[in-house]
C-alpha cells in the first residue's frame, strides 16, 4: 500500500520557506541578488566575466562506526584522469559517536576527516568547510583557487531523534556562496525500518523547515540557487519479497525495484518533493550486507535490500508571469549529473558508499577577489617581512581581519604557520594600497613553497590569495639583491 506523503498536511507551513523572511519588505539579499545576477546576465558588457565550468564529486556513506580504510582512491575518483573535480562534497552517517571518540574528535580531527585531508591537501584541495553532530559529518573541500570566491554563510545542525532532542537522526547543513551563488548543502539520516515511511517524510520536512536563516543576508532555503541533499534516508521497497527482490537485483531487473521504492511512491503525491531530482539507480541496492563482503543480509533478521543511500539536487525555479508556463532553472547556473554509482569494492560498512558527479557551470556574479595580496621583495630568515595588500572598492576590512602564512599544501584554514593581524601590524596605507609587517620571529626558518591568504573576519572566508613563493636564507643573497625595487601593483 502506497503511503501518503506528510507534505500534503504540512505544505501550508513548508510553503512559507519560499516567501522569505515574512515581511513586507524586500529582503536585502534578494535587492543585492536582483542586481548582481543583471549585471551577469549583461552580454554587452566588455568585461563581463567569463563562465566558469566546475566539477563536483558529492560522497555519501553510512560507515557503521568503522575506520577509513586504507584506499579510498575510487571512492573520491583519484584514478580518473580524465575527471577535472573543483570540489568534493562528502557526507558521512554513524560515525563513532561514542562518549571517548567524541571528547578525542573534539580536541583533535576525527579520523574521517583527517584521513580526506591527507589524500586531498596534496591534489590543492583545501577544507573550506565542516560541521559534525554525533554520528553525522559534513565535509567541503575546494581547490585553492576557488577559495576567495566560497563565502562560508552558516553551519546547521538539526536533531530529529528523540523529537527533536537527539542527534542520532537528523540533518547538518553548511549554506554558503559559491561565485556570487546561494548553494546549501545537507546530509541527512532518516529513522530506519520499513513501517516508518511516514515519520521519514516527516523528518525530511523538519530538516527543509529548519534550514531558515536569522537576519537579511542569507535568503531561505528554497531560494538558493542549488540544493544538495544526500545521506542514508532509509527508504526501503515496499510490497515485494525478499525473494524477489534479491532475484531483481541478481539479474539487473532494477526497473521493476523503482516502481515500489518509497522515495519514488512519495515524490508522485507531493510537487515541492518532485522539484527534488536523482539520477537513475542504475546499481544494486546499498543496504544491507554482511560486513567485509558483498553478500545481502544473512543475519537471522535477513532484512530486505534496499536504495537506502541517495543523492539528490534542486536548482532554483525561476518565477515566469503565466502560471501555465513551467518554472525554470536560472539561466546563468545550470548543474547537471555526469554519473551516479555505488562502490561495491567498500565492504567496511554494512551500506555501500554512493557517488554523484556533477558538472556546474555559472556565470559569476563575483569575478574577482576582494583582496589581492602579495609578499614584497625576497623574503628571507632573518630579516622581517613586509606584505602588501590592495581591497576591491566596498569591502571594508575589519581590525580582526588576519593574513596568514601557509605552506602550499595547506590542510584548512588554521593549517597556517604564522599569521598577522591586519590592525596589529599595519605600517602604511594609502588609496588602494595597504601594508603590514611579519615580524622576524614568525618567519619560519625552512626552505618551502609559502603563500599568504587574507581571512575576513566579518565574512569567515579567506577572501585573498598570494601566488606561491619561497623563503630564502639570508647568506645567499648580498644586501643590494635584499634592497632591490619592490614589485607593485
């Protein structure tokens, strides 16, 4: 029997998310946004910023509380050298949340997250993002050059356990910009077992409901420009045997598996969970094996296979002025899948991980950094170091701003090797030209690829990026190489 999807008791309540803040007055993103996205969508314009075409890799796996193991290059596509990926998206359930693991994860990097650090910091992938609630974690890495562009907005987290009072189910989401762009992201775990259809439903308008953000400057969820939704959500087939099902999956029959999939079932009653897409479940289901094997439940409880782990996306409708005319995504944002598979080569879990890759492609609404930073001169051990920095015109920069030095290489944004606070250590400013000193003592006394990143306090972004450069010793070079002319801006 078809369940009956709780959007339609809740639509009244949900509906509200896309009017915005439940004013009257015209939200100040929404006055911003308008006139950014005209100034894009301007072909005449000479200078009108070129497209940018960005691959996205978004993960989702229930690992049981197991560790990573030792290779998990096929799971992040590592080997594929065709695959050009700008960004990787990895959502993970039941992590180990016990009480030690938590204590240990909070004074250090859990063991997930440090382990995609190690594999991705040397590919230039930094982690821009991360927000954890128990068992639940929530990753974004970015190549270094897009950093400047990805403001971090919000972090979320919203337990739906034990009504509402317990992390063990629920939501984290990170809503951020990317380019000018409003783009939320939300990895989820919904209640498990067959019967409780209706209370996965319910947690999933939960998790849509709370995704309302204080103030004017974040616009609610259903007004940002891509939704990205994935994570274990339990939906299970209904109606067939386990017979069946496993003689489906044995000889590729999926079609007849879709039909009674309750993700499925519930997005033909409900039009706000249709604007939802997936790709085709092209692969068997992920849930539930035998751990460390590819063998389905032989447990006493044998539980049925099911497409429990999902993927899926929703690009902001466009209003049009006929009510017969379809919505349609923004014309200067489009996403679109390139594959969506399973890795049945993972058997640490009792869920197989799931994948999807996607190809983004936007016009700017933001095509250059806020701040362009550089090193002046040779840099050296023994000697203190002076940077220059220009601000894009409207960017006001706070005292608590702060540059730091990294290694190339760097992890996060805390992975730095000394930093400067803008209004600590300003030596001269001028229009369009600021300037601030590195104390000989911060300069560390080792022969790497260094750069400089600006980090807004009021923005909680990196908002500049230097070019790599070296420091030298001192004993190499004569006093008038040191004395040379400065480069400028």
């Amino acid at each position: 029997m078809e369940a009956v999807s709780p959007w339609k008791r809740t639509e009244p309540r949900v509906s509200q998310l896309s009017r915005g803040c439940g004013s009257g007055a015209e939200p100040d993103w929404e006055r911003r946004d308008r006139a950014y996205r005209a100034a894009a969508s301007s072909e005449a314009l000479p200078d009108s910023p070129r497209p940018v075409s960005s691959g996205i890799h978004v993960v989702t796996w229930n690992v049981a509380s197991a560790a990573p193991p030792l290779d998990l290059n096929g799971l992040l596509q590592l080997n594929n050298q065709n695959l050009k990926l700008d960004m990787y998206v990895i959502g993970l359930q039941e992590m180990n949340s016990g009480i030690m693991s938590l204590l240990s994860d909070t004074a250090f990097e859990d063991p997930w997250s440090s382990f995609f650090m190690d594999v991705l910091s040397p590919l230039s992938f930094v982690k821009v993002s991360s927000v954890r609630m128990q068992g639940l974690l929530l990753l974004v890495f970015a190549k270094l050059q897009h950093l400047p562009f990805i403001q971090i907005l919000s972090t979320k987290s919203t337990p739906t356990g034990l009504f509402g009072y317990w992390g063990n189910k629920g939501g984290v989401n990170i809503c951020l910009k990317l380019y000018g762009y409003y783009v939320s992201i939300i990895n989820c775990h919904l209640p498990p077992h067959m019967d409780n259809n209706d209370q996965r439903l319910e947690h999933f308008d939960r998790i849509l409901e709370m995704q309302n953000f204080e103030g004017h400057d974040i616009p609610n969820i259903l007004d940002h420009d891509l939704i990205l939704w994935f994570g274990d959500m339990n939906f299970r087939i209904e109606d067939l045997g386990l017979h069946s099902v496993r003689e489906s999956i044995k000889y590729r029959s999926y079609s007849t598996l879709w039909e009674k999939d309750q993700l499925t079932i519930a997005k033909r009653h409900d039009p706000l969970l249709r604007q939802f897409q997936e790709g085709p479940l092209l692969f068997p289901p992920t849930y539930k094996f035998d751990k460390n094997s590819n063998n389905y439940d032989t447990s006493e409880k044998k539980r049925k296979p099911a497409w429990t782990d999902r993927i899926l996306w929703r690009l902001k409708q466009q209003p049009q002025d006929s009510s017969h005319t379809p919505s349609l995504p923004a014309p200067n944002f489009s996403l679109s899948l390139r594959s969506y598979v399973s890795h049945m080569m993972y058997s640490i879990s009792d869920h197989k991980p799931v994948t999807g890759t996607f190809d983004l492609e936007l016009k700017p609404l933001v095509s250059a950094p806020l701040i362009t930073l550089m090193p002046e001169g040779l840099w050296t051990m023994e000697k203190d170091a002076l940077i220059s920095y220009s601000l894009t015109p409207g960017f006001l920069s706070s005292p608590w701003d702060w540059i730091g030095l990294y290694k190339v290489g760097l992890r996060h944004i805390n992975d730095y090797v000394s930093y400067v606070w803008v209004g600590d250590n300003q030596i001269s400013f001028s229009v369009g030209l600021n300037q601030v000193y590195m104390d000989i003592s911060d300069i560390p006394e080792t022969e790497d690829q260094f750069l400089l990143c600006y980090y807004s306090n009021s923005l909680h972004s990196v908002v500049g990026i230097s070019k790599p450069f070296k420091i030298w010793p001192r004993s190499l070079f004569g006093e008038d190489l040191l004395d040379e002319a400065q480069p400028q801006f």
